[in-house]
C-alpha cells in the first residue's frame, strides 16, 4: 500500500459522491425504489447453483443499462468492481481442491466442478459489487441509508452506515498521511508486516479519539440520533413502474434459462 494508492482510492469514493448529484431521470427516481430494485436483484443472483455460470450472464444487462442510462463513467464503474475479484478468488480458490469430480468438457478436456463453481462465485461478486456501485452512483450514500429505514432497517444501524459513510474519507486521509510519513522516512523501503500492524494499531486508537469528540460535539449541538436532510420524497408511478419493470426482468431471468433459449433460437436461425 502506498500514499497514491490511498489517496486514488479516496478520489474515486468522493467522484462516486458527485456523480450522485446528476440530473438524469434515474437520478430523479425515489431511492426506495432504487434501493428495492437493488435488493431484489443480489437476492435473485446469489440464488442460483453452484455451478450456475450461463444463467448469471444476462443479469448484467441491469448494471450496463443504468451505467448508460444514467450517463456514468463505466471505467470508473469497472475499477470499483475490480476490487471485489481478489476477494471473490481467495473464497473460490478451495472449490477445485475439494471438488474433483469431472462436470463438463471443454475441446476434450474434462473441467471438474470446482471450477466452474469457483467461476459462479466470481461472477455472483461482480453482479453484486456492480449493482451496489450503480446504486450509489445514482442516488448517494445519504439517500441509500435513508430509504433503508423507511422500508424497514433499524434506525441505529442505518445511522451508524451514515456515519461510517461520512468519515471513511476522513480516515482515509489519515492512513494516507502515515503512509507518507513512513515513506519519507524509510528511505523507500518497503512496509513490514510488524510495522503494518504498528501502522493500523496507531489508526484504531486515533479513530477513538476522533469519534468521542465528534460525538461529544454532535450532543453539544442537539444531536438525538436521527439525520434530518430537508428533503421529500415521492413513490410515484415512475417508481412503480422502474420496480416491476426490472424486477419483472430479474424473475424472468431467475426462472428461465434465457441463455438456453437464445442458443437454442440462434443455432436454429442458422441452419
């Protein structure tokens, strides 16, 4: 980890903050509908079988469309969804040691079920991580956690996400100052694994410190657990429409095997 590395990191949370404020007609949506939409969509994805890879494929019909629609910058989109397959790889890494046994062919050679179970879990991560980002993109962290309690999630935990959401830039900075602290000082040699943990302990206890006097300060001003934004909100027939639209979608998906029907219909079209 370096002091660039953080601070590109940070630039890409805060342009994901500003893109929020767009004009497109998703924008507009209420985020109770963006939100349920979201929700229906990881619920249908992560649904499928372990060894389900072809059906996973149309799903990502729904972040291209709103990544359009909405007039997002996809390499942005893109880079935030490429820091979910080392995750998703280290969880899937297992599968083919575990699971030997020949499930398909592929030019003659026999692929084993732990493969193509490690190839699901992957593509369930980048269906989830890149619903979660277009949500976010489009209608703001702030919104997302208040339309979460109005359908329904508990008011201290949707604050405690505001709040993490509001000072993760802040300690972001933090760690990146250290970081370039440390550089400084070591004469360009790399980080240990000793001095990692020295590093993150020093940032625990600085955290600490930082969230008692916000706290203290948020009492001192009225502070009574709950985030007023100002702001009204309408679930009208443009959000009924966009939920049973893309839900419609995502059952249809879920239930019938479309890439098998598409195949099918072309190897058909060319004969």
């Amino acid at each position: 980890m370096s002091a660039p590395a953080v601070l590109a990191g940070l630039l890409d949370f805060r342009r994901l903050d500003l893109l929020a404020t767009g004009e497109s007609a998703l924008h507009r949506l209420d985020a109770r509908a963006k939100v349920i939409v979201t929700l229906v969509f990881v619920v249908c994805v992560m649904s499928f079988g372990r060894y389900s890879v072809a059906a996973l494929l149309p799903f990502f019909v729904f972040p291209i469309a709103i990544t359009g629609g909405a007039r997002l910058p996809a390499t942005l989109i893109w880079r935030k969804i490429v820091l979910v397959l080392p995750i998703a790889l280290v969880i899937g890494l297992p599968n083919p040691l575990f699971d030997r046994e020949p499930l398909l062919e592929v030019g003659g050679i026999g692929v084993s079920g732990g493969w193509v179970s490690m190839l699901s879990i992957m593509l369930r991560a980048m269906l989830a991580a890149a619903a979660s980002i277009v949500l976010v993109a489009v209608t703001g962290f702030p919104a997302i956690c208040g339309a979460l309690e109005r359908i329904g999630m508990p008011r201290p935990l949707a604050v405690q996400l505001l709040f993490l959401y509001r000072y993760l830039a802040v300690l972001g900075e933090d760690a990146a100052r250290m970081v370039t602290a440390h550089e400084l000082r070591s004469g360009g040699r790399p980080m240990s694994i000793r001095l990692y943990g020295a590093l993150l302990g020093r940032l625990l206890l600085r955290t600490w410190d930082r969230a008692e006097r916000i706290y203290l300060a948020m009492c001192a001003r009225g502070f009574t657990g709950e985030f007023r934004s100002g702001g009204s909100s309408r679930f009208g027939w443009p959000e009924i429409a966009y939920v049973a639209g893309w839900c419609g979608l995502f059952l249809l998906l879920r239930t019938h095997d479309v890439t098998h029907w598409l195949g099918a219909a072309t190897l058909g079209a060319l004969q």
